[in-house]
C-alpha cells in the first residue's frame, strides 16, 4: 500500500487512523486500539506524514512516532474542523478524514512537538493552578456556610482567613462549628504548602535556563510568567514576528475586512489561556506603577511609561491591560527568538527592539 499521509484521531483507548497517497486520495481507515495502535505505527514507513489534533496526548504519540522514523504534525483542532466535510456530521472516521485533508492543506501551520522536559515544566504549572482553583472555591464554599449561620464575611480571602481563626477559638460557637472551621484551616493550610512546593520547583526548574533569564528581565514578567513561556514555547523561530506570537495568544483584535477596508473586532482570547492570563496579570502590575509614578513624579516617566498612561487616559482601564500584554508578548518572543537581552533605551539607537513601544 503506498500510504504517504496518515491522519490520526486520537482518543483514549480507540484510535481511527485514516490512511492517503501523496495526493490525498484515501486508501483505507482503520479503528484500533491503544495496543494495536502502537503495533501498527510500527509497520509504516519511516518518513510517513502522520497528523493530530493537538491535545493532552498528542505530545507523547508525536514523540513516540519520532522514535519510529515517522513524521508527526500537530495542528490546532480549529485548523482542522472546517476541513471536515459535512459540518453536522461529527464522528471519529470524519475527524481523521478532515485530519488528513488539513494535513495537505498548502500553508497549514503546525505545532511543535513538545519534549518530555518541557511537558514536566508546564505539569507543575498545571497543578498549581488546579491548587489555586482548589483553594479558591474552598474559600468561597465555607463563606457561603459560615453566612447560614448568621456569621457574614467580607470579601477577601484574607479578611476570611482572620475569621476562621478568630472562631475556631471562640469557646461561644458551637463545637460542631469550630470542629468544622478548624477542618477547614487544616485543608488550606495542606493547599498552601503545595502551592509553595510548586512555587520552589518552578523557581528551581529555570534557574538555569538562560532563555527563562533574559525573559525575567522584562517589565511584567516573573518567574512564572518566564518559565510557563519558555516552556510551551520551545523554539521561538517557528513564529514570524512578535505579532503572529501575540495572536497565537489570543491577544490581538479578530478581524471582519473586505474591500480593503480593515475593520477590527474583540480581542480573541484564543490560545493558551494560561500564558494569557499572565501576561495580563503582568501588564496589571505594570499599568499599576505607571499610574503611581505619574501621580508622584511625571517627570520621571520612562518612554514606555508615557505610552502607557497616554493609552490609559484615551481608551480606559481594560483595553489598557491588553495591549501592555501584547506589547509584552512581543517583547518575550524577541528576546527569545533573536537571542538578545532587554535593552530598554534601544529605540534610541534607531531600530526596531523589544522596547518600543507599539504605535
């Protein structure tokens, strides 16, 4: 059989792989199962195309093809949907038809396969911020308790936190109540100690990785922020310039043009919804001493700063926070992938930098 393009959907424990020539004509599809799967991978020739949605496995098959002298391409799963050939007709034999059909696609963009050094770096991520969602609703849940008993806390977790231990020792609650805070307490603190865990294996994870240190250099950007983006990100190259990274981000305008004439919509918000969120979260911080250093000192304004405060006072708060994150996003694939340091004062040189600020 001359298979040259092999399109995967992948799942669980059934796997339908659907089988084309070099011109995209479909010889054969197959269902198989995970051990089955694996056996037949090894059966096709070394160099065979074989496509994926990107998803939580899709990873560690691509790496295992890779070992076999096969070719995987992960691509977006909103790449592939409109290559499917009947919209209201979804099913695993469609997908993995529609898999190969983006695969032949001319210009489909593909996602690198990720190492198994980076997937650990972004697991840990990953269970803080499961931790911190934990901890969160924990909170909430026992504010909502405490409120039917008449006990009425004001926003904040750490106006809750002073209320759980001022009760827990208060001999006038009943005792079903302080055994309950008190049960309360024990699960937050046990959440604490493993988001610092996380926190001290991320610190450590990028102490070394000098990628992850020029990052940390630019304004906004932390050790979290530093290392989850070195970490998805990988090899930089793969985008073309600063604003292609910031669109795979989900921070640029959705667009509606025709006739030449640009017409601009909402941010996006596709992407990696982690990376975004700290890009944001940096830009807050960001946004935050700009405003405090024109309060106090304004002659003391960087550049950047001026920006800054300008867009602040002429689009409002929120769209604010946005483009200082895509400004940021910009700013980190430069560094990353040109290989060079921050240098705030380069726009005075008379190029293009990582601190220019956007127009």
């Amino acid at each position: 059989m001359n298979t040259t393009t092999v399109g995967v959907d992948l799942a669980k424990n059934v796997f339908v792989a659907c089988m084309a020539d070099g011109t995209g004509r479909v010889l054969e599809t197959r269902e198989l199962n995970r051990a089955g799967f694996l056996a037949w991978l090894s059966t096709l020739p070394r160099g065979t195309l074989v496509g994926m949605e990107a998803c939580g496995g899709a990873h560690c098959w691509g790496r295992t093809m890779q070992s076999l002298g096969l070719e995987p391409r992960l691509m977006a799963a909103e790449f592939v949907r409109p290559y499917r050939k009947r919209q209201a007709v979804k099913n695993d034999r469609a997908d993995a038809a529609a898999v190969v059909a983006a695969l032949l696609a001319p210009g489909m963009r593909f996602i690198p396969v990720k190492t198994e050094a980076q997937q650990q770096r972004l697991a840990w991520h990953s269970l803080r911020l499961g931790w911190i969602e934990e901890r969160t609703a924990l909170l909430n849940r026992i504010r909502g308790l405490l409120a039917e008993f008449g006990m009425v806390v004001d926003t904040g977790a750490i106006r809750l936190r002073r209320k759980l231990a001022e009760h827990e020792f208060d001999t006038a609650q009943p005792a079903p109540i302080r055994h309950l805070i008190q049960s309360v307490r024990d699960q937050l603190d046990a959440l604490d100690l493993r988001i610092a865990e996380c926190d001290r294996q991320i610190a450590a994870q990028q102490a070394d990785d000098a990628a992850a240190r020029r990052v940390r250099e630019l304004p906004g950007v932390g050790v979290l922020t530093a290392d989850a983006v070195v970490a998805s990100v990988g090899d930089a190259t793969m985008f073309h310039n600063g604003r292609q990274f910031a669109a795979w981000l989900g921070l640029t305008p959705s667009q509606h043009s025709s006739g030449g004439k640009p017409k601009l919509g909402r941010i996006t918000r596709r992407g990696d919804d982690y990376l975004r969120t700290l890009l944001v979260q940096g830009a807050r911080s960001v946004l935050a001493a700009a405003l405090r250093k024109a309060r106090n000192t304004p002659e003391a304004l960087t550049r950047l700063q001026q920006w800054i405060v300008t867009l602040n006072g002429r689009v409002g708060y929120h769209k604010t926070l946005v483009a200082i994150a895509n400004k940021h996003a910009r700013q980190v694939w430069a560094v990353l992938a040109k290989g060079e340091a921050y240098n705030p004062e380069a726009w005075r040189q008379g190029h293009d930098s990582v601190a220019e600020p956007a127009r």
